[in-house]
C-alpha cells in the first residue's frame, strides 16, 4: 500500500544563495535560485527516505522523530503562499508530501 509523509522545506538566501532545509529530516542543500533549491531538496529528501527504507531503518527513525505516514498516494497539489518579495530576509516555508518509500523496480539506477 502507498504511504506518505508530510515534510516542511526552509527556503532563505544567504548572500545570493538560497539554502533549503527539511525542518523534520535536516536534510539541506543550496543553489543560486530558488527553483534549482526546491528541486534539489525534494530530490535529497526522497533519497533520504529511500536510504533509510533500505537499511530497515525507516519506521524506528520516524517513530523516534513522531513522523506519521498516511495511507493513499501523495497529494498533487498543495496551496503554497509566498511572499511578495522573494527578496526579502524571512524564511519561505514550502509543504512537501513525499513517498514513505519507492517500490523497489522504481529505485533500479539511483545513486
């Protein structure tokens, strides 16, 4: 059965870079715009996710952590806000349902 979790991603600039943060999983990268940051933590969170699926490790780290995975397939869609200025020195905070884990034939090839 498909299972998700719901994640909150940190998005701030740091001189002209944007530094990402998964506040439950302090998984983090950065990159010179904020679509490239988006896309790369979302990419790094679901690794994160899989790696600890894979050593057997998931649901200790999600119960130690109070993470809840929900039945059914991720959301499509979510309502994001952002600020009028993405300029400006506050944090944008992004919703993020990832997979609890990938079926195995979907991992094949992941580094």
């Amino acid at each position: 059965m498909a299972e998700y979790v719901h994640l909150t991603l940190r998005f701030h600039l740091e001189g002209t870079e944007w530094v990402g943060v998964c506040l439950e999983l302090g998984t983090s990268t950065f990159a010179p715009t904020l679509a490239e940051c988006q896309d790369e933590l979302e990419e790094l969170v679901t690794d994160h996710i899989n790696v600890l699926e894979d050593v057997g490790e998931r649901e200790r780290f999600f119960a130690k952590w109070g993470l809840e995975t929900h039945p059914g397939p991720v959301p499509n869609e979510f309502t994001i806000r952002y600020p009028d200025d993405l300029r400006e020195s506050r944090p944008l905070f992004q919703p993020f349902a990832c997979p609890a884990s990938l079926p195995e034939q979907q991992r094949v090839g992941m580094a």
